[in-house]
C-alpha cells in the first residue's frame, strides 16, 4: 500500500458506523477526505442527524454529504425494529443535539467531484447500503472508474442476519449492490463470515467505560448497549461489523482473501440481497469480488481495541 491513502466512507450510522469513524480518525496513513450518509440503519434524515452529532461530539470538520433517502427499487427497509428509532441506542447519555449542517445533499456529485480532484486514486469505504455509491456509477462510470477500491462491510458467504440469507446492508438495497458488484471497480468485501470472527465482548466495553471524560462516556453507552444486541446481559459476544473495513486499511496482514464471482439476487422470494458467492468457481467467470475470509480474530480485536481507546484518548 502507498505512504498515504486518500479515504472517503459512506455510512448510515448506526453504532459500527460510529466505531469505524473513530477507527479511521487513527490511521495516521488515511487521509480522510469525506463521508457520504445513506438511508439504512434509520431513515436518511436520522443517519444523517446521527452523523452530524458524531462530527460535533469529536470536533471533526471532515465534509458530510446527504445521499439517498430511498433504495433504487422497492420499499425502504431499516434495521429500527432491532436498533430502536435512532438506528442505535445507548445505556447512558445521548450523543448531543448540533446546529451543524450537511455540507452538500448531493453525495454523489460530491464523491465524484472529489475523485476528479484527486491525484491519488480514493479509496471507498462503505459501511451501510450501496445506494450512493450506485448513484455515483449511473452519473458517471468513467470519473467512478478512477476508484482504487470499494472496501465494503455487507453480504455473506453463508447465512444472512436481516433475513435467513440476505445481510442487511444488501438486503436494504440490492439493486445498488448489484450495479456497484458488476461496475468492474475493484471490490473488497468484508460479509458476516468474517464479521463473526471478530467478537466484542464485556471485557473489551470494560475497558471503555473506565476511560475518563465526557466523550469517552458517551462512546462507552453506546458501546455497551451495542455489545448487548445479542443477549440483554451482553454474555453472548457481538460481532463487530463496520470496523472490520478500517481494521483491514489499518492492518491488512491480519486478513486473508478469496477472489470470487459474486452475485446479487433480485428475485428470490426467500433469498432476494442474497451476495451468492461462487467459492469454487463453478461458473468459470472472472473474480469481481475479494472475499474477506479469514481474521487473525485475536490480533484484529486487539488492534480494534489499541484504535479505540486511542481515539478516545482526551487530546483526540
Ligand atoms: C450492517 O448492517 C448495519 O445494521 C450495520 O451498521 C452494518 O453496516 C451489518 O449487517
Ligand atoms: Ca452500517
């Protein structure tokens, strides 16, 4: 990888999506150009309002773009009914009310004006539904061409977690996956296989709540409130979802890849946002996709863990 790597995330936060900023905010290597927000967790106006309250939390100045508020075919689907009407929650304070404002509501027309600006190729990191990024490809293919790498949180090589066989983030918007999974842009993908290799649990949110200050405890409610999404008393750990895109740019070693043909079903009725991976190459058509397939899952979650408290260290 290069000395510096210009960065931009598109997200719809959603707590990971919050862990994966902070994350980000530590790769001294990754020069965080701008952040694009998608309709996903929650509605495009909460994602976005979550957004702006992380920015303001932390003093950020990075740009924030509005995206999409709708998939590019049929009903909006959210992950509310898990998260609460927020797209996430918290077991203590709540993140601050802001004045700040979307720099643009034109997420697309701002990625590629900033791809056109850019000498150095951007790498995409994508941590919510493939609207944006989708838009972004139908206005413009050959500026998108110009992409190093969409790094992407989303799909499975096995089960789903929104539906038996779809993840949420391309079961909320698979037409958008679909177009982005065959624009011939490079493609990481980062899909639950890995994700539930990469376990949180008490000890790890432990370990935030005992840091000090107003923005650390702030984090820590949210994180702790996250590790109990699969048990109310937080036994059963939770994997980590977003931040395994930034754990990758921060430690790539630690990760171990397949390239495969994968597609997006649209039909299904049982299997619609499923990323059907062909892992033994039965069809004999070229790779699009690298699949994260295999985590040095000790050492991901101790430099999870090194970046975060980091992050939270009160002069960050
Ligand atoms: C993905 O869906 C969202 O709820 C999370 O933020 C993550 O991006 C996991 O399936
Ligand atoms: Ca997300």
């Amino acid at each position: 990888m290069p000395a510096e790597l210009t960065v931009w995330l598109d997200c719809d936060p959603g707590f990971d999506d919050w862990l994966a900023m902070l994350l980000l905010k530590q790769c001294r290597f990754a020069r965080w150009v701008g952040m694009s927000v998608v309709a996903g967790n929650a509605p495009l106006e909460v994602t976005l309002d979550n957004t702006l309250r992380i920015c303001e939390l932390h003093g950020w100045s990075v740009p924030v773009h509005a995206g999409s508020a709708q998939p590019l075919q049929g009903a909006q689907e959210t992950a509310q009914n898990i998260l609460g009407g927020q797209g996430m929650r918290t077991s203590g304070a709540k993140l601050p009310p802001t004045t700040r404002r979307a720099t643009s509501r034109d997420a697309a027309s701002a990625l590629l004006a900033q791809i056109q600006s850019s000498d150095e190729p951007l790498v995409i990191l994508a941590t919510g539904p493939l609207t944006n990024l989708a838009d972004a490809i139908a206005r413009d293919r050959l500026t998108m061409g110009r992409v190093r790498e969409i790094v992407l949180m989303g799909g499975s090589i096995d089960r789903g977690n929104h539906t038996p066989a779809a993840e949420f983030n391309v079961f909320a918007d698979p037409l958008a996956a679909a177009q982005v999974f065959a624009s011939g842009i490079p493609l990481r993908m980062f899909g639950l296989n890995l994700c539930r290799q990469l376990l949180l649990t008490r000890e790890h949110v432990g370990a935030v709540q005992a840091l000090p200050g107003q923005i650390a405890g702030c984090v820590a409610g949210y994180l702790d409130a996250y590790q109990r999404i699969r048990s109310v008393d937080g036994r059963e750990p939770m994997p980590l979802y977003d931040p395994a895109v930034v754990l990758w740019l921060a430690r790539p070693e630690l990760f171990e890849f397949q390239a495969t043909p994968v597609d997006i079903e649209l039909q299904g009725q049982f299997t619609r946002g499923m990323t059907v991976c062909d892992l033994r190459n039965r069809t004999g058509r070229p790779c699009n996709v690298q699949i994260a397939m295999k985590a040095s899952a000790d050492e991901a979650m101790q430099a999870f863990m090194r970046l975060l408290l980091q992050a939270l260290e009160p002069a960050n």
